[in-house]
C-alpha cells in the first residue's frame, strides 16, 4: 500500500504477480492472494484476469490540464514536522499528476483570515485541501471552524494533518491523519520510569496545543500505571513557561529527576538553559523531547525523543484524499499512527555502560 500510494508502479501500474511477492515476502501463496484482494476491496488496484494486477487508475482528472488541491499549514514556521510531511506531500503530488497550490499564509491583522486563507483555493477551484489546524493562535477554534465551513460549503475535501479542529474528546466530520500523542506520550514517559526516574515533569511552552495535552495525558497515565503498591513515590507535573527562564527552570530542576519536553525545539532551549544553571544532562537530569528534528542528533548531548514517521502520514492522507475527491463513502476516518522512541544519551540510558 505504501509503495502504491507514493506511486511506484508508474507509469505502467503494474504490481508484481502472486509468484514475485510468494518469494519478496515469503509468505504463503493464499497469503499473497489475499492481500491483493485486500487493496482491490480498498479500491488501490485491479485484477484482469489473464493480465495480473494493476494500480487503479483514478477518474476526475481535467481533461484541460492537472486536478489541484491545495495545501494550508498557516503555522509551518512553528515546527519543522510539518515542512517535512509537506514536503511529502508535495512528491506525492507530482508523482500522481496532480498541481499543488500552496497558501503564503496572513497576517493576523488581516480583516477576515479564514476568509483570506481560503480565498486562493476557491479561486482556483481546488479539489480538495490538505488543512493543518490552527494551534497557537487566540482564535484557533473560532478560525478552524470557519476555514473548514467555508471549503466544505464550497464542496472542496478536507483531510486534517495532525490535528482535530474541536478540542479532545470531540470529532469533527474529516478525515484526520497524525500521531498517536497520547501513546507517544506514555511510551516517553514509561521509557523514563523504567530507568528508575520517580519524579517526572512535562514542560510545554504558555499556550498548550491539543496535541500536547494528548501527550500529558499519556504520560500522565503511564506515571499512574507504574503508581503500583511499591511505587507510591512516582510524581508528575505539568509546567508551561519559556524554557529559557533561568529561575523556574531551576526550581523544576530541583524538583524533578527526568524532564519530557513538547517538543525537541523546546527540548534543545532547555538544555542550553541548564548548562547555563550548571545542571548536567543525563548526570544531573534526564530529557526527552517529542518530534526526532534533523538537529535533535547534533545537539551537545544528543536527544532521545519520539520519532514521527513524516513519509508514512503524508501518504496515508495523501490516499485518504483521493478517496474523499472520488467520493468514496466511508465515515471519518481517525488515522493515527504510532511514534518511535529513538534512544540517545540525554535520557541517561548509556549511563551505566
């Protein structure tokens, strides 16, 4: 599915027959009948017997040039994940013939910024719209909400990346593709307690996202997972401040045995923070951050944190979309995929090797 999606049988389309992928795979030859029936059920590919299988061609491309859908990320600048899922994106684009009109973004001081965002896309009669939500604006529920109306009103597709537009537990009418922030964030904090950390904090920065609220809560039910009858002295709290404040960085410090972090850039400010206080990490105080950035590895000490599969999400919304532009049926869809920790030295792992 994930060679299909980023569109390597092109140009003919054609799979490898049942035989190749007996071999590939080595796996049984029902096995591999059975998963081809799988993608022509989910619409990826067609049998013709006698032929082999093929990549499903799909319909609704303009005859006058390329199909275009769109892409707002109004927030691109605040994290590096998204430019690299974009970037995907992007690829995906190209490679199943489609033109992908970007959104420069507004400035807040624009009269009517959903209105604004949305006018590119209208205008240009894209088929639908690739919409990361708003997170740190003031508005950001008021804002989401009116974009999404406004392009579904137009009947243009939307797939969220990341995140929902209404606040957790409710669930809007799109598909959404993103993490799993609530297991990513206990698998960061069990991580931490199963190297013998007791008193865990989780730093996020004033105005907290909902995908980090996600994150707390899983890391919250970890500490009380581990909270057994001989573990009554596990802590955890929560603080949202800059991590470049001096003083209550060092009153958390003094609090805490290991630190998990929003995400790596608040991660990477903070460990300058606590060089400057003198606090070592991992001797002196452990951290975890959230995203796996290209400079989480070249950090002084190299960061443990939770990897974001970028490609896989950005071809999983990439085919949700093409089944919402084909207006294939099915209710909203919730893909969430699973983080990866990946394990360097400021969790104090490698400390006694």
């Amino acid at each position: 599915m994930a060679e299909i999606t980023a569109g390597k049988y092109q140009p003919t389309g054609r799979l490898p027959s049942e035989a190749q992928l007996v071999k590939r795979f080595d796996v049984s030859r029902p096995t591999a009948a059975l998963a081809l029936r799988q993608l022509q059920d989910q619409g990826l590919v067609v049998r013709r017997a006698g032929s082999g299988s093929f990549v499903r061609h799909h319909p609704g491309k303009m005859e006058s040039g390329q199909q275009q859908i769109g892409l707002l990320v109004p927030e691109i600048n605040e994290t590096e994940i998204l430019e690299v899922i974009c970037g995907d994106l992007a690829r995906l684009s190209r490679l199943h013939d489609f033109s992908l009109l970007w959104s420069a973004g507004v400035d807040d001081d624009s009269e009517d910024i959903a209105r604004t965002l949305c006018k590119p896309f209208l205008d240009q009669n894209v088929s639908g719209v690739f919409f990361a939500p708003f997170e740190l604006h003031e508005q950001s529920l008021e804002l989401n909400q009116r974009i999404t109306r406004q392009l579904r009103q137009a009947g243009v597709s939307v797939v969220l990346l990341d995140r929902d537009i209404h606040p957790f537990p409710s669930r809007s009418e799109f598909d959404l593709v993103g993490i799993d922030n609530f297991a990513s964030g206990y698998l960061a904090a069990s991580h931490l307690l199963k190297l013998g950390c007791r008193r865990l904090f989780f730093l996020g920065p004033p105005l907290a996202a909902p995908t980090i609220l996600h994150r707390i809560a899983g890391a919250r039910e970890a500490a009380l997972t581990y909270q057994g009858p001989r573990e009554q002295d596990i802590q955890f709290d929560v603080q949202r401040l800059q991590a470049d404040d001096d003083k209550t960085v060092k009153e958390i410090a003094a609090k805490s045995d290991a630190i998990i972090c929003s995400n790596d850039r608040l991660a990477a400010t903070l460990m300058q923070t606590l060089a400057r206080l003198g606090i070592a990490v991992p001797s002196d105080i452990r951290l975890v951050g959230f995203d796996d950035v290209k400079y989480a590895q070249l950090l002084t000490v190299p960061l443990t944190t939770i990897h974001q599969p970028c490609r896989d999400i950005a071809m999983v919304a990439f085919r949700a979309m093409l089944d919402s532009i084909e207006k294939v049926v099915v209710p909203p869809r919730h893909c969430l995929l699973p983080g990866q920790l990946i394990i360097r030295e400021s969790c104090g792992a490698y400390l006694n090797h």
